[in-house]
C-alpha cells in the first residue's frame, strides 16, 4: 500500500508541473457583460476553482512579501493547530497558505508524504515563510526541533507567531528569539483581506451574477402581485440559486412593508407589518418589499440589500415621494464612501459618517447595528484523497463596530487599507409621507447593501453598483 500511495502522489505532484495545469490554461472572467447578461454567463465549477487557485498564487507571490515588509516581519511561522480564533480549526489562514494543485488540492507533507494523516494525506504541521530580502522563501519544519535549527540559521529580527497555546513555539524559539516574536494577528488579517487586482474584477463578476438574480426574482418571473407571498419568494430565491449552480450562506430575507392605506384594503392584520421571515404574507399591489441576501461564488460570500416596488392599482410608475426618498438615500450613501479614507480606523469612519450633515427627513444615516464589514469569504481546498478539510467561511478585516460573533478577526480598529473589498450596507432611512407613523417618523430603511472595493488606483469602488437606475418595479 505505500508504494502504490507513493506512486500516486508522485504522478499528481508531477500533473502540477504540466502544461495543462500552466497558469495560461486557467479560465478568464467573462467580459464585457451588461445587467441581464450574468445568469447566462456562469461560470462552470471547476474554472471557478482553478481562478480561485491562481489568486492564491498571485497573493503569495506579489502581497505576502509586501505584508510581512509592512508588518516588519522577517519570518512568518504558523501552526496548523492555532486557529481558535476562526470557524474551526484549521482556520483560514493556514488552509489558504498551504500549497496546492490548480484543481485546489493541497500537496502532501514535504517532510513525510507518504503517512496517511486524516483524509489519507499527512498536512504540513508547520509552514514558515522567510524574508530573504529579495523574496518570500517557503520551508516546512519537520518539527520544534528543526524550528530551533532554522530560527538559529537564519536569525530573524521580528518573528510572527500565533498566541493561542503557544508555549511549545516559545519554547523552540529560545529565550533571545522568543523576546523577538509577536502576535501574527495582524499579519494574518491582512494576508486575508488583501485582494488581488484579478479578485477585484472576480467580485465585479460576483455582483453582477447577484444583482441579475434579484432582477429576476423582483419580476414577474417569480411575483404575480395577490398570489406570491414572502415565504414563496424566499423559496424562488433558493430554488432559482440552486438552478445557476450557486450556493448560499443563509436563507435569503424578505420583507414586505404596506402603507396604511392599503393596509385597510386587504385582510392582512396591521400588526403583521413590516411582514418578516417570521410571518409570510400575500405581496400585493402597493407594498414595498426588500431582499436581503447572499449567494457563494468565487471565494466571495455576498451581502446584498435591495428593493422593490409593487405598482399599486391604476398606477403606471413608482409614486413620486418613494422615488426622491430612494434618490436621497443613495446620495447618503455617497456622502458616507468619502470617508473612506486609507488609514482611518472602522471607528474613524463610522464616527465621520454620522456628524455627515444631512437634510431633516433623513433621520438615520450611522444604520442600526451596522454600515459596513468584510465580506464573508470561503476557500475550496481538498486532500488529494477527495477530503474537504476546510468548510467554513471567514470574515477578516475593518469594520464599523467592536466585535463580530463568533471570530476575532473583524475589528474596527483595523485601518483601512489598499487592495480591499467591503459590504457596505448603511442603514439609512428617510422619512416617507402616508407609510405610516414609524415611516414618516422613524422613516424607511433604504440603504442599498452590496460589495465595493478600496483600491490605490480608483479609491472607493463600487463593484457594479446595485439599483443605479432606482427601486425595482413589479407590475
């Protein structure tokens, strides 16, 4: 049995080197689209595996030397056992760095290929990433021994290391060495978060993909106004999803918001309104309804917020009043993106966004528990066996509150940097006349959710900016 496991792996590892694994035989992103082309443009699983794989490359070859030069770090050493502070243990951090095929499998043990660990394949225990001043070089220590050895060899200045349970590490860095360690926290959040230039137009793709998908959904395509209801639409959503061959993270979110007006016309009880996952109700003519929801693809999790109107009987456009609230929230949400400015903390920009002045009838532009954080992000890695060893996804970066349950890697003392994607979603709501007391009081939430990019060469970016035309119309 090991000389047949050695075989195998050694016909796989010599499958990387080939040209048909070359970075040249990789897919492009589709080009050139306009709203409405997306959906007739998926992108098969196995491309969108092998562009995911040659981001990673590009990261490791151009953003990790100019993160740990950054940071001051002369040598990068992570376990595979220091992750608590992510979904599980492996974490993110380590399941992106380990090397890999095109086809997203991860190569064996350098220092034992041939033991079977969990899934049939042994992982590195250990990856150390060296400044060598002219580039990054990639060893894997055997063990806290052979740590000892190269930490001796090479000496480094500033050496980053996990905290969690660390005190084996300590121990193999010596004394004088241990003194010159520090946390790796920071520089893992930036590995993660830092988005290759191809990643940003992977994104741009992403939301195109999404925003058709609530197109479609806020049509008649998936509403006949007096018939559909929340529930089913939230199914349509899923179904639809599932058809294109995408995944979600969550189950979307509907909700449906009537006028007094029309609340009188129709059986459903006033207290059922704003109507929520909680309790479907029949869409009909005159209501408001928003979607808020995610869909897997690219290493990208979404987090879109749109709208919709409902024309109501007799009406051939959206009434006025909705039409200048929705055009006042987007001009917020463009007064908000100047402060995104590179430097600033989560709490700087989310403390600038709310002293924005800003006219009487818009009474809330900070959002409610929220105006912007990282996108939730996965990676599709596998054993060479067929075993997925990480599942989950992550969140890591800047963002406008404390603390995201349950990981430790979004903070909003984390500084806005270059070569980043964020959700920005501000809870913005503008007072409404004849959508009730909470609606011309409290107003309506109108704040446009989706994924932009911070980058040197165009500053705040939204990545095809969602409803520019305005609020969806379902006749």
């Amino acid at each position: 049995m090991k000389n047949i496991l050695t075989v195998g792996v050694l016909a796989i590892v010599s499958f990387v080197a080939s040209p048909l694994a070359s970075r040249g035989d990789v897919p492009e992103i589709p080009k050139n689209l306009k709203p409405g082309d997306y959906l007739e443009n998926i992108i098969p699983v196995r491309d969108r595996v092998q562009m995911m794989e040659r981001a990673l490359r590009w990261k490791k070859e151009n953003a990790l030397p100019k993160i740990m030069r950054e940071q001051n770090v002369d040598m990068w050493i992570i376990r595979n056992d220091e992750a608590d502070l992510y979904y599980n243990n492996e974490g993110p951090v380590y399941s992106s760095l380990l090397p890999a095929d095109f086809q997203g499998m991860t190569l064996p043990s350098a220092v034992d290929p041939d033991r079977r660990g969990v899934g049939g394949q042994e992982l590195p225990l250990f990856m150390m990433f060296r400044d060598t001043g002219s580039e990054i070089e990639y060893i894997e220590p055997a063990d806290y021994a052979h740590i000892t050895e190269l930490v001796e060899k090479y000496d480094p200045k500033t050496i980053a290391i996990g905290t969690h349970n660390n005190e084996p590490m300590l121990e193999a860095l010596g004394s004088e060495h241990a003194g010159r360690s520090i946390d790796s926290w920071l520089v893992g959040i930036r590995w993660l978060e830092w988005m290759s230039p191809e990643q940003i137009e992977m994104f741009r793709y992403v939301m195109g993909v999404h925003n058709d998908l609530i197109a479609e959904g806020f049509s008649n395509v998936a509403i006949t106004p007096g018939v559909t209801t929340s529930d089913d639409l939230n199914w349509w959503f899923r179904h639809r999803a599932r058809e294109l061959s995408l995944e979600m993270e969550n189950h979307p979110s509907i909700r449906v918001r009537r006028s007094p007006a029309n609340i009188k016309k129709y059986p459903e009880a006033a207290e059922e309104f704003p109507a929520s996952n909680a309790n479907s109700v029949i869409i009909r003519p005159g209501d408001f309804v928003s979607c808020d929801m995610d869909i897997r693809l690219l290493g990208l999790v979404t987090d879109v917020h749109q709208f919709a109107y409902v024309l109501d009987e007799g009406e051939s456009e959206i009434p006025q009043n909705l039409v200048v609230a929705f055009d006042k929230a987007n001009n917020m949400q463009d007064l908000i993106s100047k402060e995104f400015v590179v430097g600033k903390t989560g709490k700087e920009i989310q403390d600038a966004s709310k002293a924005i002045p800003s006219t009487s009838d818009v009474v809330n532009t900070s959002g409610r528990f929220l105006a912007f954080h990282p996108p939730a992000m996965f990676i599709r890695r596998y054993q060479l066996f067929g075993f997925m060893f990480w599942k989950g996804s992550y969140v890591a970066g800047i963002a406008s509150w404390p603390k995201y349950y349950p990981t430790s890697i979004v903070s909003d003392q984390h500084k806005l940097s270059y070569s980043t994607v964020h959700v920005f979603h501000p809870g913005i709501s503008v007072q409404v006349e004849g959508w009730g007391e909470d609606g011309e009081s409290e107003g309506m939430n109108l704040g446009v959710g989706q994924v932009v990019a911070f980058t040197e060469e165009n500053g705040f970016e939204f990545l095809n900016r969602s409803q520019t035309l305005g609020l969806h119309v379902i006749r």
